[in-house]
C-alpha cells in the first residue's frame, strides 16, 4: 500500500481514506512519527500490544501481562515521541 499526501502550509496532511480505513484510525487517534534510515514513520497509537504479539521472541525480564507490556511500550513511545528518550541523534521538528 502507498499513496502520496501533501504537505500544506501549515505542515499537515491527510491521511488517505483507505490508509485511515486499513488502520482503523478515526478522528482523535495519535500516531507517533519517527525517522528511520531518512524515512519518515507513523506508527497508529490505537494498535493494542496484542496485535504485535510474537514479533519480539521471549521477554528478557520474564512473563508480563499484555497489559503490563502495552502500558510500557505506549509510555516508550510517548518519550520517544517527545524527545524525552536521550536520542540526540534526530533533528528537531520545526
């Protein structure tokens, strides 16, 4: 799936309506950005810990509940997001 948006003057996009369709995203949804290898990332924040089940192999600390895992990775994100994880590396949004 791809599609291209533009950006306004303002620096907002619009999401297409089949990307909104395909993540379920509705108004009001936080999607967390990132820049990975110079390309721009959104990760939908509606996606529940339990649809990445499996991707990540076994904890190193042990068993969590999914709740315990999904509490932690949306306050990762969260800090990432706010540039509040130590990674100096990336350039400031204007």
């Amino acid at each position: 799936m791809g599609d291209f948006v533009t950006l306004t003057s303002k620096g907002q996009i619009t999401l297409p309506k089949d990307v909104r369709e395909r993540l379920a995203l509705k108004p009001g949804d936080t999607i967390a950005w990132t820049i990975v290898d110079d390309h721009l990332v959104g990760t939908a924040r509606n996606l529940e810990f339990a649809d990445l089940a499996g991707i990540l192999g076994d904890p190193p600390g042990g068993p969590a509940s999914l709740e315990e895992i999904d509490a932690a990775v949306g306050e990762a994100v969260g800090r990432h997001v706010a540039g509040e994880d130590g990674d100096d590396s990336r350039e400031d949004a204007a």
